[in-house]
C-alpha cells in the first residue's frame, strides 16, 4: 500500500497512477486540488486498485500526524511513500520574503522529513518499507530564480541519505532528482526546444522516464541512500 504526496495533478498524479498499474493500493494526497484529487481517484479505481482521499496541508506538521491517522485507520498501514508534494516558485533572491522561504522549505523538506517519520512507525510494524523523495537536478545546479526551491531540494537530497542510514537495514530510503519531464502547459514550442537543447539527449522527457524510476526503486532491494537521477544528461551540459 502506496501514499503519494501532491498526488491530484502533474508528475504525483503520474506516479500514483503508475503505482496503481503495478498492483498497489493508492492513498491520494492533495491540500487544495480537491477536483485533481477526485480525478486521480477514478483513474486509479478504473485500474482494479483501491484509491482512497486524504486532504491536509503538509506545511502544518499537526495534519501530516492526522493524516496518517487517517491513512492507518483506512488500511491497516503503509509499505511505501513517495514525497512528491512542492511548490516550484520563481521569486529573485533579493525578494524572497521570510514568508515565502518558510512557505517552500516547509512543504519541500520539513514535509518531506515529518511525513517520513509518520511513515517509518507504520512500516516498522511491517518489518520493512521503501520510501522515495521527489527532488530536482536544482539540488546539483544554482538557479538563482529559485534559490528556496533549489536549496531545499539539496536538502532533501542529504535528507535521503541521512534517513537512508538511519532506518536501515528494514527501511530503504532514495530519491529521484527528475530534469525536463513535465514542462508547464504554458510553454511555447521554441522554449520547449530551447529547453531540450540544454539536455545531451537532445530532447525532453515524461512523466513515464520517472515513474519507471520510481517502480525501479521500489523493487531495487539493495539499494538505499542514492538519489537517481533522469533529466536526459541536463546535468551533463552544466
């Protein structure tokens, strides 16, 4: 049994409808999205699993602990978490408020470490678990654009690693750092191979290049604490 962070729109809803394909049951997350949220939930009924709603806002640790109250009393408990709920904001480094840093580290990485440890006391009682970070090759690249989000997602990939050796050997813990698989719907053809061209590959991905990911890490049992990373050689072209 699987819950997927963000799971009522763009790359969650991906993950969570490639999970429900491979067979498991699927715990939707979602804070606002509720339509998304209804809409992941067909999809993944339609596919012969068991796909359940849970709404909560991350950023406020007391709803991840009902949340997953929530979560144990409608299955029993929990095999796998993907942490893939963020927010991706373009603000310049001189403008980033105290506000808006609290608003992305908090749901990017405080989230991510709070609902792990829910998750772990769950798995635990099941003698083993397999949680997997959604991070971004900005944990490896300075985007100035983006520098709460990019440091957060450097957070989270030390936050893998050290969660990877802290719960091991029941607990295998990794990350996906995706590049260009999901541009926003807003951008035009030219910035869409503008974007591909920085990519070695000399093309952009999909959601699928991570999901396959993400089922890879699911049933890699002996690998924990690596972060892997699919954007098409981006990182390659610096």
């Amino acid at each position: 049994m699987a819950l997927v962070t963000g799971a009522a729109r763009r790359l969650g809803r991906h993950i969570a409808r490639a999970l429900a394909r491979a067979g498991a049951d699927v715990a939707i997350h979602y804070h606002s999205a509720e339509d998304g949220a209804a809409q992941t939930q067909r999809e993944l009924q339609l596919l012969g699993v068991r796909a359940e709603i849970f709404q909560a806002d991350l950023a406020n640790t007391g709803e991840i602990t009902d949340l997953f109250v929530r979560l144990h009393e409608s299955f029993g408990g929990l095999d796998i978490l993907i942490n893939s709920a963020a927010l991706f904001n373009r603000v310049p480094v001189l403008e980033i408020t105290p506000a808006e840093w609290d608003r992305v580290l908090n749901l990017n990485l405080r989230a991510a470490f709070f609902c792990s440890q829910e998750a772990v006391r769950s798995m635990k009682r099941r003698g083993a678990g397999s949680i997997i970070n959604i991070a971004d090759i900005a944990a490896f690249q300075p985007w100035p654009a983006y520098a709460h989000h990019s440091i957060s997602k450097a957070g989270l990939v030390m936050l893998t690693r050290v969660l990877a050796r802290a719960l091991a050997p029941e607990i295998r813990v990794n990350a996906i750092a995706p590049g260009p698989v999901l541009p926003p719907d807003d951008l035009s053809e030219a910035q869409r191979a503008e974007l591909a061209e920085l990519t070695a590959l000399n093309r952009l991905g999909a959601p699928e290049d991570v999901t396959s990911a993400v089922l890879f890490l699911i049933g890699a049992g002996y690998v924990t604490g690596e972060t892997l990373v699919v954007d098409g050689g981006k990182l390659l072209r610096g």
